[in-house]
C-alpha cells in the first residue's frame, strides 16, 4: 500500500534511461519493458538499450522479460542472456513454443479447413 502511494507521488519515466532512477530493480525492469515493447522486434534497439544497463543481472532480466512478452522473438532474444538463471528462465520460455503462436485474428485460414463465413456457413 505505502508503495503505490509513493508510486502516485513519483511522476512515471519518460525515458528509459529514466527509469534508472528507481529505487527497486524489479520496478526498473518494468519500467524499461514499458520503454521497449513497441520496439521489441528491433534488435538493434533492444541491445543497445540493454547493453547500457550497468548491471548484468538486471541486463538479463530485462531480456527475459522481453523474451516472454514477445514470444515471436524470443529466439534472438534468449541469446543474448548472459548468465545461468536468465538462460534457464529462456530455456522455460523456448521449451514453450506454443506462445510463439500468432493470436487467433492475425492468423489465416487453418489449411484444409474451408473459412467460415458469417453465420457460420461454409
């Protein structure tokens, strides 16, 4: 409770070298994932963003989190993790790659199956 109060007093980073700024690791990662989910699948942006992270953990923990967040691109991601807990959290990650799996309404046509039309007729 006294977190979110203090969360409400504390105008949100507009950056993500802003995000730096917070006290907690966790809240700084979040903060940093918030920065980078439009640009996710930008790669160079990605790793330069996380290679200014002075701390290699948190490094890791910002790429595995984007790794989740982004299942699609997850493989290049995971690479970049450098020490044993990130690189296991992807391997969790990678051993699932239903997650990979485009929603439903960015997919096309299952094939061999004819579409359904409106109504439900085929």
């Amino acid at each position: 409770m006294i977190l979110l109060l203090l969360l409400s007093c504390t105008p949100e980073p507009a950056s993500f070298a802003e995000c730096a700024a917070l006290e907690s690791p966790d809240l700084r990662t979040v903060c940093r994932v918030g920065q980078l989910a439009d640009v996710a699948s930008e790669r160079e942006v990605v790793l330069s963003q996380a290679d200014s992270i002075l701390d290699p953990l948190e490094r890791d923990m910002l790429l595995v989190e984007l790794a989740v967040g982004d299942p699609r691109n997850q493989g290049w991601i995971c690479k970049q993790v450098r020490h044993d807990y990130g690189a296991k959290k992807c391997e969790q990650v990678l051993g699932r790659p239903h997650l990979a799996t485009p929603p439903k309404d960015e997919r096309g046509p299952t094939p061999g199956k004819p579409p359904v039309t409106e109504g439900g007729e085929r």
